[in-house]
C-alpha cells in the first residue's frame, strides 16, 4: 500500500529580523603582541590591517559570550521568544563532543523546546547557519531560528607560532531569522574541498591532550591566501549574481574578517562602486572566524554606516576547505 505523506510547508521568503553581538573584553594591540611573538605592529598591519584584537576574559566562554548576543539579537527582533523554535550555533571553540552548545544557548535564553544543534563550518559556519536557517523557515520546519557564530580562538592559539598567533580574536554574533513576504536572503553559494583539509585545522583532541598539549590551530596561511584571492573571490561575485543584482545595486560587502587585502582582491575582482560600505572590522577585532560577520553587521548597523534595509553582500570562507555566500538584507 502506497500512503501519502504530508509535507511541512513554510513562508514564501526568510529575513533576519535582529543582529546582536559580543566582543571579547580584552583589548590587545599590536605592540602587546609583539611582546609574545617576534614581529612588529607595521609588520601585521600591512600583511593583515589588523590593529588590535579582542581577547575573552576568564569569566568569558562561548555560552557566555552567545547568550549576550543571542539576547540582543532577540530583544532588537521583536520577536517574542516563545517563538522561537530553532538555534543554530556555528562554532570550534565548544570543547564537548556532547551536549551541543546550541542547547546551552536556549536553555540560558529561556527558549522553550526548539531544535537546537552546532554547525562545524569553521569560518564559513555564520554563512552556513544562515543559509539552514531560510530553508528551516521556507521549509517550515521553524518559524523563527537564532543563528549564532561563537569563538574564543585565543584559547585554541599556538603562541609559539609567529605565522597565526596574532590573527585571532574572539567573540559572539546572532541574529533572528524569520518568515517574510518579500525576499531577504537571497540563494546561498556554498561548497566544500576537503582535499584540502590540510591547509587550517586543529590538533586532534585526543591525541594532543594525551601528550599533555593544549590543542591549537595550524595553518598554511600562504595556501589560504592564494585560495581566497582567486576561487573565493569568483565565489563571491557568483554570491550577488545569484541575487540578481549588479554591483551599483549592493550597498554594503560584510567578507569574513579575516585578512583586509583578501578582502581588497575580492573588490578588485567585483568592481563594487565607491559607494559601497565595506566592512573592515577586522581592525579593531582580529578573525574571529565564524563569529566576524554578525559582529562585523551589528558594528556598521550602531555606527550608521549601515542602514535597516540595505542589501549586504556576506561570505564566510574558511577551514575545510569551506565556504558560504549570500545577499541579506539588513535587519
Ligand atoms: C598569515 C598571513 C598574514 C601571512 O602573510 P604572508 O604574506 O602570506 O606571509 P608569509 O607566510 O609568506 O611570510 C612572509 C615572511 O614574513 C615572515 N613572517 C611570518 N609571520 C610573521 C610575523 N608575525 N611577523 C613578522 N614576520 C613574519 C615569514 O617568516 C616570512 O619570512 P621569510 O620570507 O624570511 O621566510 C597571510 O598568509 C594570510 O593572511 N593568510 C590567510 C590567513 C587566513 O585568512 N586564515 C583564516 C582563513 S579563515
């Protein structure tokens, strides 16, 4: 016998109705680093833009620093939370296989019942999360999803390696993600390479902590480099061509934070106008992977660079290889 199924059926299109963030409270400049490794603050602002990055302090982990965000992002939704039934948390900073620190992060926020899982994107994980959360919505398996991207890589930094050490930063991003009549996420460009999942990654847990190392992050930065010059930066213009717009329709470029000349070729090869705001918020935070678009939104939204409304162009690019693009629109 052949029974029919039903079918979940959800809103015609998704946006993002709130952006919150939470950036480490340690301040860490240039020339403190340059304490810890051997290198100089010209040296790093030329290679990378970075200035200082924000360091968590001790009574800051991921679930603290998520909830903070996750807060903010739901007070500034107006979304009643009781209506929220997704969480979504893209992260490599939770040191537990298990639970999840998606179900930390509802319970901490009083949401009650909703699906909640990580997304192991590395970098790319906001994009990823992204992306799930406006099928979850247009699916109409939720109705409203908390997306958060959450690091705390100065915990997870080999301070003996002059090449990484002073990349990272550490914070939280969320936003809410919810039903729409019009579109505000547009199609998702997104793909892996796991051939080269030797270019970033960490130790192997067990292994490191059984030699009675902390495991940390290794990575062939030129490798990186080249990768994202060249493949992400075609990626990303297929990002807003998959919406349908032309670089004079764009009024706002959100990259991954994690290095201001990836972000230039990028614009070379796009042939965005002068009149599009460009994140580079990389400068005062360092990378913090897949917490840097949410942090690097809310900063241009509180300082009016950036305006509700506006179409913003973000991709995540990362460990993986992974990477993950689209058009929003801004909360
Ligand atoms: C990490 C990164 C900034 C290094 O810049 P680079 O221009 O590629 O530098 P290289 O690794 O080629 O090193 C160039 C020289 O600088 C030196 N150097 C490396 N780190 C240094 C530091 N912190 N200070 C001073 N010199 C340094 C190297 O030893 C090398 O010297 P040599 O030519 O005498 O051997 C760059 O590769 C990068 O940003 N990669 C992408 C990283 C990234 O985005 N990762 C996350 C993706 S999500």
């Amino acid at each position: 016998m052949s029974a029919t199924i039903k079918a979940s059926q959800g809103a015609p299109y998704s946006r993002i109705y709130g952006v919150g963030g939470e950036r480490g409270n340690r301040v860490v400049s240039n020339a403190e680093m340059c304490t810890i490794i051997d290198s100089s603050d010209e040296w790093i602002q030329q290679r990378t833009g970075i200035v200082e990055r924000r360091w968590a302090t001790e009574d800051q982990t991921p679930l603290s620093m998520s909830l903070v965000a996750g807060r903010k992002a739901i007070e500034r939704s107006g979304v009643d939370p009781s209506q929220i039934d997704g969480v979504l948390v893209a992260t490599g900073s939770h040191t537990q296989q298990f639970p999840s620190l998606a179900v930390s992060v509802a319970a901490g926020l009083g949401l009650k019942d909703p699906a909640a899982t990580d997304l192991s994107s590395a970098c790319a994980g906001f994009c990823y999360g992204l992306s799930l959360a406006d099928s979850m919505v247009r699916t109409g398996s939720a109705k409203y999803v908390l997306v958060v991207g959450v690091e705390i890589l100065s915990r997870q930094t080999d301070f003996t390696d002059r090449g990484t050490a002073f990349l990272f930063g550490d914070g939280a991003g969320a936003v809410v993600v919810g039903p729409s009549e019009s579109p505000g996420i547009g199609p998702v460009v997104w793909g892996s390479d796991g051939d080269a999942a030797d270019v970033i990654w960490t130790d192997e847990w067990n292994a490191a902590l059984e030699a009675g190392k902390k495991p940390v992050i290794h990575m062939e930065g030129n490798k990186v480099f080249r990768w994202a010059t060249t493949f992400i930066a075609e990626k990303t213009a297929e990002a807003l061509e998959a919406a349908g717009l032309a670089p004079e329709e764009l009024d706002v470029f959100i990259p991954h934070q994690a290095n201001n000349r990836i972000t230039d070729s990028m614009l070379r090869r796009m042939h965005l106008p002068e009149s599009v705001v460009i994140s580079r918020d990389i400068r005062q935070m360092g990378n913090s992977s897949a917490a840097s678009i949410p942090i690097a939104m809310e900063a241009l939204l509180e300082s009016g660079e950036a305006k509700s409304g506006d179409t913003a162009l973000v991709i995540g690019f990362g460990a993986g290889l992974v990477y993950a693009g689209q058009v929003v629109l801004l909360p």
